[in-house]
C-alpha cells in the first residue's frame, strides 16, 4: 500500500517542514509514500477559491484511491484506531491511501462525497502545516504500533 499525501500549498514554516520531513523519512521504513503540495489559489472570493483549489485536488487523486479527507468535522480516531484503520485497508487490498487536506477556505461538497472516509485530527481547528506535523507523526505512530516497535508508548 502507498500513500498519497496531497494538500494545497507549500508548508513554509521551516520547524513544521522539517517535522513533516523527519516523519515522511520515518514512514518510508513501513511502506512507499509521495507528496503533492498544490499551489494555492491567487485570489478571489471564497467560493472560487474552494472551486478552483478543489479541482486541483480532485485532478491529483486517481479513481482507485482510497481518500481520506481531514476535516474538523470528520470521524475522530485513537492512535490505535488509527493503525487499526491502516491493518484493515491493507487486509482490504487498498493499493493507495491519499491523504487530502484543502486550503484556508475548505473544500468542495464533491470533494467531500468523493472521500472514502472524513478524518478528524481535532476538534479544534488547526494551522494547515500543524495538520501536516499532526498527521505525519499519527501516521508514522500507527504503523509502530502495528510492527509493535516501543515508539507508540505512552
């Protein structure tokens, strides 16, 4: 299974850039992982801004892909949980997991019927780039837990 991280702009605080980076060079260990990071929309009322960002996104998820899109709102997880979620899928035959967080504005409601799944990382709302870190180390941290590496302690 490969994942598919795909989000809109490019992570500019160098602390956050480099915790996702430690984290994807961690992830790497468990399974193959790539990197789309989409230019954020110019300008423009908030409508366009989800519409124009949106389609970017759809565009760079394929028709296979299993989706798994962040949102608030979305189905809040333990790490366990998490790792569960990771084991099913890969029992499941799921060849590519993409991982979509949208821009400031959100996200399109076909974007969101497109998702295999809502994910909430917080009930609160979080920077795009603390998301980035949050889901990076989640990620990384489900995948010890199912090789039963001690990183997962708590």
């Amino acid at each position: 299974m490969k994942l598919h991280f795909v989000w809109i702009g490019k992570t500019k605080d160098r602390n956050c850039a480099g915790l996702i980076a430690d984290y994807l060079d961690r992830i790497k260990r468990f399974t193959p992982h790539e990197v789309s990071e989409l230019k954020e929309q110019a300008s423009g009322d908030e409508k366009r801004v989800i519409a124009a960002e949106s389609v970017k996104l759809l565009d760079a998820i394929e028709k296979d892909d299993f989706v798994v899109l962040l949102d608030e709102r979305g189905r809040a997880m333990s790490s366990p949980e998490l790792a569960e979620f990771f084991d099913k899928r890969q029992q499941a035959g799921t060849k590519r997991l993409a991982f979509v967080i949208g821009g400031f504005a959100g996200v399109s409601d076909e974007l969101r019927q497109r998702a295999n799944l809502q994910l909430s990382l917080s009930r609160m709302t979080l920077t795009h780039e603390l998301a980035r870190v949050v889901l990076t180390e989640q990620i990384y941290r489900a995948f010890t837990i199912l090789a039963g590496l001690p990183y997962h302690k708590f």
